[in-house]
C-alpha cells in the first residue's frame, strides 16, 4: 500500500502556471515548483500540503486543493462522493448516466481526451492539483508543466494487483481532500462485495467477454481483474494481450466459445458505453448472445448465466464500478444456486 505521509503547512506551494503566452507552447508555459504568494494560498485554502505516494514516487501536494483538474475516469465516482467539483475534465469519458451536472456546466472546461487532448483549456482553468494517470499517463510529463500532478490511477501491475490499487487510489485521494472516513466507507463496501462474490463462486468456468463492433470477443484483457479474486476458471486468458486489445477484432469463431462450453459468461458492452467507431446505433451484448446460433447448446445460454456489467462500465473502472460489478456475481451466483 502506499504509504502517506503529512507534512505541516509550509510557505511553498504549486504555482499553477496559469498565465497564458501568446500562440502557447506547453513546454514554456507553467511551473510546477516555486515561492507561494497570498493568491496562491487562498486558492488552495491555506490547508497546507500532504505528501502522497504516486506511481512516479512521493509527491507533495496541496492538502484539500480548491481547483482540481480531474482526468483519471476511474476516480470520478469517488472526487463527487467526495463533494468535489473540478474545474477540468475530459467530456466524453464521463458516463452517460450520474455526471450531468458536469457534462452542461459551462464552468467546468473540456479537456478532450487522451486522444486528443485540449492542453490549452487545461491550462485556463487554473488547477491547483491535476489527477492524471490511467488513460492520461503518456501525457505525465506535459501536464506536470500546467501543475501539480498525480498519478494515483489503479494499475494492473500493483503489488496486489488491480482491484487492490483500487482500496489505496481511494485512500489516497481521501487523504488529499481531507476525506479519509469517506475514503474508509467506498473502501469497506468494496471489501464486502467482493467477500460476497468469492463466496459465491466455486470453481465454476467463465468466459470474459466484450462486446465490440457488434460482435463478441475475448475481454479477459480488461475484465479479468474482476476474475482474478474470484473462484472462477477462466476458459480464454489474456496471455500475450494488454489492456487495449478489447478495442481489436481477434477473429474469435463462436463456435471456440462453443466448444469451451463455460458455465458462466461476464459480460463488458464496450460500444454501449462508447457507441460505434462508425456512428451507427451500438447492438447491444444481450441481443448479440441471444442471436448467436452456435451458443444455443451452451451451459451459459441454456441456463441463463451471463452477467452483463453495467452499461458504462468501460467508462468508469474505479472502485464503485468493482463494486457494483462484484456485487452483481454474487447476486447472480447465489441465485443460481
């Protein structure tokens, strides 16, 4: 677990690098060091600095920031459990459902996305702390210059794994905001949904599927870190593939799946989240599975055993999605029996 250090309040802090040079470059616009003065202070509260340890190392930030910029969608969820409201954040990665107030406020700037981030818009909001990582790690160093910025994403490569980084990203984040007994409720009823669900389980076979262009492939890439603490048998690894390849055709046949013949299928609809590459209406996962001809002798299709994820489930990946998804196996399995 990272560990989290307090410091008390010093008379160094982020100096933003909010003034904006004519046609920007990046690279000679922000610092992220420097002398505090009055405005800085008031910006940030006064509230001092805590020490956190993030995936590039131990990094002082502003204790509770009054101006957040948020990139990392996998701690959405919590920064509003939290009562945060940031100044930044990437539009099309916040789900479709439960972030409106932030989709239409005008005060709340578009950052793009990873993709194609809008670092201009970033650095006119003035962010005392950026939360980067996950899909914006490639971009750690350029957003470094706007501001302070952490990397306190979950990583398939923690200590423990994914949905272990999951408790310290809440812990730390809660540290951060001044949150910690909140941090400790998100943290505890992870802990007892999952507790539920590998109770549930007991040994039974599983496909970890996506749902993709309209067709069915193999997303252990992605989902096996809701498999991993469980006691399932996954029938297709994710050997050989990261993360990314649930964005890919693998040329899977059904009649693969078919023969593997799992108990179980876990479902993640990717273009009910993100719709289709061609704009098109996204088919969703269930029609997909009900219409497939060479599944209709399977255990899963005869008895009904498909969990499909919450439908923006590709979007969030933190800690209440893990839940809610942990949650929904052990449901799903006790009622099977």
């Amino acid at each position: 677990m990272r560990a989290i250090r307090r410091s008390r309040f010093r008379n160094t802090t982020l100096v933003t690098g909010s003034v904006l040079c004519a046609g920007l470059v990046l690279s000679a616009c922000g610092s992220s060091g420097g002398t505090e003065d009055p405005a800085d202070s008031a910006k940030s509260g006064g509230a001092g600095t805590v020490t956190v340890s993030t995936a590039k190392g131990e990094v002082e930030v502003p204790l509770k920031p009054a101006r957040v910029a948020a990139l990392d969608n996998t701690s959405f969820a919590t920064l509003k459990a939290f009562g945060v409201k940031p100044v930044a954040v990437p539009k099309a990665l916040l789900p479709k459902e439960g972030f409106e107030d932030w989709q239409n406020d005008d005060s709340i700037k578009d950052v793009g996305t990873h993709r194609e981030p809008k670092f201009e818009a970033l650095n006119a909001s003035e962010p005392d702390l950026i939360i980067g990582g996950y899909r914006f790690s490639d971009h750690h160093d350029k957003l470094s210059k706007i501001a302070k910025t952490v990397d306190v994403a979950p990583s398939d490569e923690a200590a423990d794994g994914y949905v272990a980084s999951l408790r310290t990203q809440t812990e730390t984040l809660g540290t951060v905001f001044g949150q910690e007994d909140k941090a400790k409720e998100i943290v505890a009823a992870l802990d007892t949904a999952r507790t539920d669900a590998t109770g549930a389980t007991q040994g039974e076979s599983v496909f970890l599927a996506v749902a993709s262009a309209g067709k069915i492939d193999n997303g252990a890439s992605r989902i096996n870190r809701l498999a991993e603490p469980l006691n399932l048998k996954n029938v297709l690894s994710a050997e050989g593939e990261d993360s990314t390849s649930v964005h890919n055709d693998s040329g899977l046949a059904p009649e693969t799946v078919a023969k593997l013949d799992p108990d179980w299928v876990i479902m993640l609809d990717r273009d009910a989240a993100v719709g289709t590459e061609d704009g098109s209406e996204a088919i969703a996962a269930k029609t997909i599975v009900d219409g497939m001809e060479a599944w209709d002798k399977t255990t899963f299709r005869t008895k009904d055993q498909v969990v499909y994820l919450a439908e923006d489930f590709y979007l969030t990946e933190g800690i209440q999605a893990y839940t809610d998804a942990f949650a929904q196996v052990a449901t799903a399995f006790d009622t099977a029996g």
